[in-house]
C-alpha cells in the first residue's frame, strides 16, 4: 500500500535565547508513515512536537534535516498541495464575511469555479452540519464551536486526498465532537486518509487506526491501537449493589481493589488469574445484586502516561 505521508528522521531546531541564543530542538529523527485511507492520531503532551511535525509536512516551517513525503512529492511541492486539506489548531478568518462567502473564497483560491464552486461550499457546509440561517451569518457572531466547524468545512472545500487537522475537536462541546468524529470515519470510508493531532485521547482510540506517541520530540510509540491497547492480563471489575462492608471485607483477600462508588454499591477488581463466575456466585449467596462484569484492558491512555512518563524518567525531567 502507497503511503500518503512519509518522513524519515526529520528534524527541527529552533533557536531561543537574545543574549546567547542557543538552538533547542523540537523535532528528533521522526521516521514513519501512514498508508492511503488510514485515520493516524499523532498524540503527545503540550511542546511534544505535533504541530511542529504538521507544520513541517505543510512545508511552513523547513527541517533541520531529514525530509518529508506528501501524497508522493517532496513537502512543498504544489502537486501535493492542491489535493490536501489543512485546519490549524487556532483558525483565523475575516469576521465580516458569511461562512458562504468564506467557503467561496476558499474554493475561487482551489481553482474551483461556477456552479461547481457553489455545489463545493454547499456540500461542505452539509457536512459539518451548519444550517442555512448561520451560514448567512457573519463569522463575528459565532462561537468558538461554530467556528471550529466553518474551518473543518474550508479543510474539505477543496475534496481532498489527505487531510491534516490540528487539534479538530478543540472547542467543541460533546455533540461536536461526536459529529467531528463521525466526519473522520466518514473520510475514512470515502478511501481518503486523515492525519490529525489530539490532546484527546478517547477521541484518538474511537477513531484511529493507528497513533503515534510524541514526547519531547520523539516518538515514543507508535502502531495500530489494537496493538498497542490490550484485553489481556488485566483481569475483571465487577460491580455489585446491595453489599455491606462485613461482606467486602471477607472478599478481599481476593481482590486487586475494592472501591465504594455509592451507598452499598461496589466496584470490585480481581487479577487475571482469577475467574469472575465463582465469585460472581459467592456475591448472590451473599445477596448482592450484579450489575456488570467487564474484563479490564489497557486503554490508550494507559499507553499515553506510560510511554510519555518512561520518556520523562530516562530523560530526568517532566513530560
């Protein structure tokens, strides 16, 4: 399978400092790639790196060293450039347009003319579920959520290959993100690819087929979720109702962890090696009642602090 996005060991220094500026590097030997219609989650903490990376694919900044592959071409190249679709973390537009017109301003500047410029602005607006009364709106009177959305839709203006999104979900209240969510596998269908960066990591793991975890400019990790996150090894919660503590105390001994999560109702956790259905049995004699049994697995986020803080440890400082 092509890839859409290619690095290898690309690298950024930038120097700080007024008096003795010294370099400090942002980007350290980043190699990977991502295969046409993959959803790639590029994850990591505050000054990891992520918007560097993306801003480097975009060919707004120049690397240090190393290179970059967009859609076959060097980053840069006007080939790539005209079939990918951008939204920064922190969008700016001119308030006093309409998002029509902002839309239309966009195409006109993707080649997209006449009818089909309309059909453009119309369609991307329809997915980003923008209704016709705020489209006529100038952008001035929108939320930080709406905006958010006008500036998904001008990413898509342009029926993009490869579309790169920082920070997608940043303003949005539930609803949108779910509808962002819903946008991105909705690309994914259509055979396009998604890059995108998140803080957000349910948001990653609902979506991604694959993430990579930067920490201090590195990649730490970096693979399919499923791979990474696991059902094994982790054993079982159960959550029962109508317990008492005489009750929790005896079942102890056999437990990982014991957890009150309101008035006679428990959440308790045993290791791998145990079997849930003999306890769950010894809870009904005991007159509790079940509410649920869920096998624990490591989610991403468990991954996220593990990696991200291995990072830290061997490096003697914060993430």
């Amino acid at each position: 399978m092509d890839a859409v996005v290619r690095t290898e060991r690309l690298t950024k220094d930038f120097t700080v400092g007024f008096w003795r500026p010294k370099p400090r590097r942002a980007l350290d030997a980043l190699t990977f790639e991502i295969p046409r219609g993959e959803v790639f989650g590029l994850l990591g903490p505050n000054g990891a790196g992520k918007t560097t990376t993306l801003k480097l694919l975009l060919h707004l900044l120049r690397p240090t060293s190393g290179r970059a592959e967009i859609l076959g071409q060097p980053a840069g190249d006007l080939r790539a450039r005209t079939r990918l679709g951008f939204l920064p973390e922190q969008p700016f537009f001119y308030d006093h347009l309409t998002a029509e017109e902002l839309l239309g301003y966009f195409a006109g500047l993707c080649g997209v003319d006449g009818p089909a410029r309309r059909a453009r602005v119309d369609g991307a607006l329809d997915r980003v579920s923008l209704d016709a009364a705020d489209r006529r709106r100038p952008l001035r009177q929108f939320s930080k959520g709406m905006l958010q959305r006008v500036g998904l839709a001008q990413a898509l203006v342009n029926d993009p290959e490869l579309v790169i999104l920082d920070e997608p979900m940043s303003g949005l209240d539930p609803l949108g993100r779910r509808d962002v969510r819903e946008i991105i596998l909705q690309l994914r269908d259509e055979g396009r690819t998604v890059l995108f960066s998140s803080h957000i990591l349910s948001d990653a793991e609902a979506v991604c087929s694959r993430v990579g975890i930067l920490s201090r400019g590195r990649m730490v990790a970096c693979g399919a979720v499923t791979d990474l996150t696991t059902t094994a090894g982790r054993g079982w919660e159960v959550v029962a109702g109508d317990l008492t503590p005489d009750v929790v105390s005896r079942l102890t001994t056999r437990l990982t962890r014991a957890r009150l999560i309101a008035p006679g109702r428990y959440s308790l956790e045993m290791g791998p090696d145990a079997r849930p259905e003999p306890f769950v049995a010894e809870l009904a004699a005991a007159g509790a009642s079940l509410l649920s049994v869920t096998p624990l697995r490591t989610t991403l986020e468990d991954v996220f602090l593990a990696r991200v803080g291995d990072s830290a440890a061997r490096e003697g400082g914060h993430p």
